[in-house]
C-alpha cells in the first residue's frame, strides 16, 4: 500500500478529533489511530443494510498489524479508508489506511472472523455476505 489516496478505498468515512485525543507532545496518541481503524471497520460490518449478521453472530477481531506513517493533530478530521483483501470461510482481511489533509498516517490490515454469540466458534459467511464483502475489494 504505496501512494494511497483516500479516493482510491471503496468504503470511505471518517472520524473527528477530539483534544483527549492529543498526548503530551500534541499529536494524537497512536493508541488513538487503532479506534480510528475501528470505525471504518465498523461502518462496514454493523452500519449497512441489509445487514451482514444474523442475529446471533457477532464479528470479532483476529488481528491487526498497523504501520505509523505520520502524525495526526487536533484539531480536525480524519478520513478512513477500508478495503476488503481477502474472504476466507469465516473471516475478512481488510485493508485500511488514515488520511488528514490529503496526507497518509497510518495503513493497517486486519482479520476479523464471525462468531457464533452461543459457541464462541468460527461459523461460515454466507454466500449473500461474501458477495457483498466481495464489491469491497479494489480493483
């Protein structure tokens, strides 16, 4: 994920800053930058309709690896973009990166995988999930 842009990610919103995001030398704290990846990651889980889980499921993170690029600053926003990368049986890799001003901050991948509330096991993506999790893959 070189020379991204936030035009180029399929799922695209956005977050606003708030000064308890800020630590002590006046940028926001990278801490922060992983709640910022849990929106856009969210926006494509949970605030979609129809929506993608059946009641009784629940999608729950794996793993997460995320590569500083710059500093963000308050005030302001961030813009967060979100890819799907990969579908496997029961997870989603997706691919983010955070945006301010035009500038990348961050690129991150993450897994998530959807759970069964009552097991707490793996369960499989339906077909109808997978091809809408499919139109979120970049050209």
């Amino acid at each position: 994920m070189s020379d991204l842009r936030y035009e180029d990610f399929p799922a695209r919103t956005y977050d606003k800053l708030r000064y308890g995001d800020t630590d002590r030398q006046g940028h926001v704290n990278n801490a922060v930058f992983v709640t910022l990846l849990e929106t856009g990651r969210t926006s494509v889980l949970h605030q979609t309709e129809p929506a993608l889980l059946k009641p009784g499921q629940n999608f729950v993170i794996a793993r997460l690896t995320l590569e500083y690029r710059a500093e963000l600053f308050w005030p302001g926003t961030v813009e967060i973009g979100t890819c799907v990368k990969a579908i496997g049986r029961s997870s989603v890799t997706f691919g983010q990166a955070l945006f301010q001003e035009g500038k990348c901050a961050a690129v991150a991948d993450s897994v998530v995988v959807l759970v069964d509330n009552a097991t707490h096991r793996a369960t499989p993506l339906d077909d109808a999930v997978k091809a809408r999790l499919t139109a979120l893959m970049p050209p």
